[in-house]
C-alpha cells in the first residue's frame, strides 16, 4: 500500500518548517549576544560598607524637616539611581 500524503499532513509540516525558521535567527542572535560566563561585570562593593553608618550626631529638626539640611544630605535616589 502507498502512503498518500493529506493536506492536512502536508500543511502541518510546512507551518512546523516555517515555526522552526523564525525561531532559529532570533536563538542565533541571543546566543550570541551573551556575554561570556569569565568575563568580567562591574566591580562589585560590599554595600554594608558602601554607606554610612550609625551612630550618627543627634539632629533637631522641625516640622516639616528638609532632607537638604540633614548630615549626611540622604540620597533618595536621584544621584545614585542606576537603571
């Protein structure tokens, strides 16, 4: 008996052809845009020691209180904000 081959068989292995060929170039450029397992990132600090530590001088402060008039002046972000 010969095997007869369907629409149905023939269209599924084309679009399975087609899914496997988008796929593939977009796999490619991932693999390759990866950075090597050894190389070296950004040097890392300990940020237990990065900022500064207690105790700090006793400060009076009024309501409201102005982050600008504290010592050290905290930093909420705007200078250290890496993103």
């Amino acid at each position: 008996m010969e095997k007869s081959i369907t629409r149905r068989n023939a269209i599924g292995k084309i679009a399975a052809t087609l899914a496997v060929a988008a796929v593939s170039p977009s796999a490619f450029a991932q693999s390759q845009n990866q950075k090597p397992q050894n190389s070296t990132g950004p040097d890392l600090t300990d940020p237990t020691t990065k900022y500064p530590r207690p105790p700090f001088k006793s400060q009076s402060q009024p309501f409201p209180g102005l982050a600008s008039k504290m010592d050290p002046v905290p930093d909420h972000g705007e200078k250290s904000y890496v993103g």
